[in-house]
C-alpha cells in the first residue's frame, strides 16, 4: 500500500458530486484501466457518489470501508442498552445499582452483547490495520463473524432447553444406559444417556480403548456419572449384559441400595438369537418345535402350514438356499436377515 495524493475539503460541501469529481480525478492521474475497486466511508454523499461511478465506470467496483461499517454497528449496539447506561449514570441509589448488577437477566443481556460485540470487533481490528492488504479476507471474516453470532445464539438455546429437561429430573426419576462401540480408527468409546419421561439427551463419553474394561473399572465410571447427574436424581441404570457390566451393576446395588441396575433387553435378545443361530437341529429340538406349534396354534391346518415354512428355513430351500442369503447370514444381525430373506 502507497499513498498517493490528498486534499483540503475545509470550506468545501461534501455532497455526492463533489466527492464523484474527486474519485474521477485520481482514478484518471492512476489510469482508468490499472483500478478495478474504490473504497470509501459509508457516509451517504460517499455512498451516493459510488453507486453513481459504478454507472459511469461500470468495470469499476465500489464499496463501503469495512472498518467504518464495523465500528457504526457497534455504536448502533451501544445506544441500544439504554436502561443499564442511565442507571449507571443516572441513578446514584447504591442499592438499586446492587439489585440490577446481582439480578441474573442483567447478566445474561450482557452475556449477549458480548457474543455479538466479540466477532464484529475482532474483524475491526484485523481490517482497521495498514501492515498487509485485507481486501481479498474481508467478507470471508465477516462471514465467519455472523457464523459465529449466530451459533453463540444456537448454544443459548440449548442451554435454555437443558435446563428446562434438568429441572425435571427430580421430578420423573432418571435411568442412566451406557452404551460402548468402537471406532474406525479401533478406539473403544463408551456413551452415557439420561431417559426420563419419555426423554433421551446424551451426557458424555468415556474413550476406554487402553483401558481393561473389568468390573471395578466399569463401577467406576458408573458412579462418576451418578455423581455429575445427582445421585437423588437416579433410579435406574442400564449397561450391556457382558460380564464385567453385569458384576459392576450387582455391586453397584449393594453401594447404592436404592438403584437397580438391569442388562440391556435389546443386548440380551441379540445374544439369544445368535445362540439360537448356533443350535443344531436335532430330532429332539424338531419334538419341541412341534409341541410348540401344536400348543399355540390349535388349527389343524395352520399347524401343517407352519411346519412346512419351517421346514423351508432348517432344508434352506428357496431364497434361504440362495448364495446371498448364506453369505449374509455371517454378516448381518438375525432380524435384519430375516427381514431381508424371511418373508
């Protein structure tokens, strides 16, 4: 960046035309076609004067200094919170003033003036300095800035909405599940979510992937959690049924009297489906069958009808005979294969 000339405006009115002549004759002395951006103030005899360039000289872009527009929005944000000023200034009662500083909606306003105020003035002070052109930058950062206001806004939403779930927690009772599954990347990560009232939020995470998941460790963790969420406030925890899960809840019942802990009913009936996968269809398991049968469907018929699609199943004839239904069986859980080659 060069300077290149100046002038004396002191007894001069500036008016649209005025400041047009004075553009035109510097982008003539620097060369019509070397320029292809002017900026300017955003005062309105400037404005004027480079929407009507921008007709003349239509290869020509004009826009307002980013660091003038900045700076008018903050003293428009200033002169918004008109009762804090006067009180500050105009009230000398010590009390009032204590009573406004300790109320909490004096807080939170100022809470937000700052999420707005914070990016528009980080923006200021990158583009009002003269070491390095800021030109090419400039809209992306006031992007940004508005991203960043706008999710400050987003997150004090769900603040608001948390607390309103908390605050009924010691109402309804809160039952606690946990979770574990692995990564791409092979880390073993562990999620606690708190049910309640019909309910669900994710509280946190845990990544275990070095660490020995036996039950002293899972007891561990279970009662970190109890403590954040609040003890009075639980009832319930639920975990896997994997060994270490099922001895950390069962001493988890003799720390904690009045909690119960029980195993995942969906973990549980996966594991008996891929036990049943695993039977061998024995003469024996066919008698049993068939007595099952005849005892829930007493119709002669339907009976016959349901042994002969059984048996479609245990000979894999049809599509259960198929390549891919044998191939998928390794492969997907038990009632995502059925669902796909059952019916």
């Amino acid at each position: 960046m060069i300077f290149h000339g100046s002038v004396d405006c002191t007894n001069k009115k500036k008016i649209a035309g005025f400041i047009l002549s004075l553009l035109n004759k510097f982008i003539d002395e620097i060369g019509d076609e070397n320029i292809v951006h002017v900026v300017t103030d955003s005062e309105s005899a400037n404005k004027a004067a480079g929407q009507k360039l921008m007709i003349e000289r239509p290869h020509l872009f004009w826009s307002p200094c980013a660091a003038h527009c900045i700076d008018l929005m903050l003293e428009d944000i200033g002169k918004m919170s008109k009762e804090y000023n006067n009180t500050s200034k105009g009230r000398k009662c010590a009390e009032k003033i204590a009573a406004i500083i300790l109320d909490t909606r004096f807080w939170k306003t100022a809470r937000d003036i700052c999420a707005a105020m914070e990016p528009l003035v980080k923006v200021l002070k990158l583009v009002d300095q003269d070491n390095t052109p800021t030109l090419s930058i400039i809209y992306e950062e006031m992007d940004r800035a508005k991203l960043s206001m706008k999710e400050s806004e987003e997150v004090e939403d769900i603040t608001g909405y948390l607390n309103t779930l908390k605050s009924k927690w010691s109402k309804y009772g809160c039952t606690i599940m946990c979770d574990g599954w692995s990564t791409r990347n092979k880390h073993h990560i562990i999620n606690f979510m708190i049910y309640y009232d019909c309910n669900m939020i994710f509280h946190g995470s845990v990544d275990c992937t070095n660490k020995k998941k036996i039950a002293g460790f899972i007891l561990s963790l279970l009662n970190k959690f109890i403590d954040e969420i609040g003890d009075e406030n639980i009832v319930h925890m639920v975990t896997d049924s994997e060994s270490a899960n099922k001895a950390a809840g069962q001493k988890l019942m003799i720390e904690r009297p009045h909690l119960f802990w029980s195993p995942c009913a969906a973990h549980c009936i996966d594991l008996m489906l891929e036990d049943m996968g695993t039977y061998v269809y024995t003469d024996e398991v066919k008698r049993g069958l068939n007595a099952v049968v005849k005892r829930l469907e007493p119709d002669l018929n339907s009976q016959a009808s349901t042994i002969s699609e059984i048996k479609l199943f245990t000979e894999q004839m049809g599509e259960f005979g198929s390549p891919l239904a044998k191939t998928s069986v390794k492969k997907s859980l038990p009632a995502e294969w059925w669902n796909d080659y059952g019916e």
